[in-house]
C-alpha cells in the first residue's frame, strides 16, 4: 500500500509539472498572438496609408482588422478545444461533475479574454503607432 501511495505521488507531482507548463505555454502563446498581430499590421502599414488617403474611414479598417485577429482566435480555439476534448475523453469515465464543465468553461472564456487583451495590444502597437492614429 505505502508503495503504491508513493507512485500516486510521483504522478501527481508529474500532473503539477505538466498543469505549470501548460499555463507558461499558454501565457506564451497569448503573447506570441499580440506580437504576431503587431508584426502583420505593422508590415502592412502602407495598405493602411493608401486605404486612409482613398478616404476608408478609420472606423471601417478598425472593424475589418477586428474581424480577421476574431476569426484567428476562433480557428485557434477551435483546433484546441477539439484537441482538449480528444485528450480529455478517456479521462471521463461515465458522467462527469458539473463542477468540472463549469471550471472548464470558466477558464476557456477566460484564455479568450487574455487572447482578446493581447490582440487589442497587437493592434495598438502595430496599427495605430505606426499609422499615426490617435488614441
């Protein structure tokens, strides 16, 4: 009984290892989102000129540049949440807590916030300071 007590801590301390490199990856790649939006809008910087001097108002490139960095996060969430469930559906024998449903839908509305936080920062730094908009 001790032994096999002692494996059960052994697997749960590898749990925890896995649960806090889970979380750095996914603070990572939030931040990876916000630069990577940075880079592309900065990068396309001179369509954002032609489109201001043909007149587009600022309003309609906002909208359209929210759109494409939304439908990105959508694709994102999609491919994880279908990888999560692959990996968490043999770890649900028979019918789950409903307390687990609700942790696990509190935390993906949560990473979508965090990925929609870092987006807005993308787009602040890559669109509005390179083309000179006001804040």
């Amino acid at each position: 009984r001790e032994r096999l007590e002692g494996f059960h801590g052994v697997e749960n301390t590898y749990i925890a290892i896995f649960h806090v490199l889970g979380g750095l990856g996914l603070i990572l790649g939030s931040a990876g989102l916000g630069i990577v939006t940075a880079r592309n809008l900065a990068e396309r910087r001179g369509e954002f000129g032609v489109l201001r001097t043909i007149g587009i108002p600022h309003r309609v490139t906002r909208n359209v540049i929210f759109k494409e960095v939304r439908a990105f996060i959508g694709w994102a969430f999609g491919i994880g949440l279908l990888a999560s469930l692959v990996a968490i559906l043999p770890a649900l024998n028979g019918a789950p807590p409903v307390g687990t449903f609700l942790g696990l839908g509190a935390m993906v509305v949560l990473i979508a916030l965090n990925s929609l936080f870092w987006a807005f920062v993308g787009y602040v730094v890559g669109y509005r300071r390179r083309v000179g908009i006001g804040m």
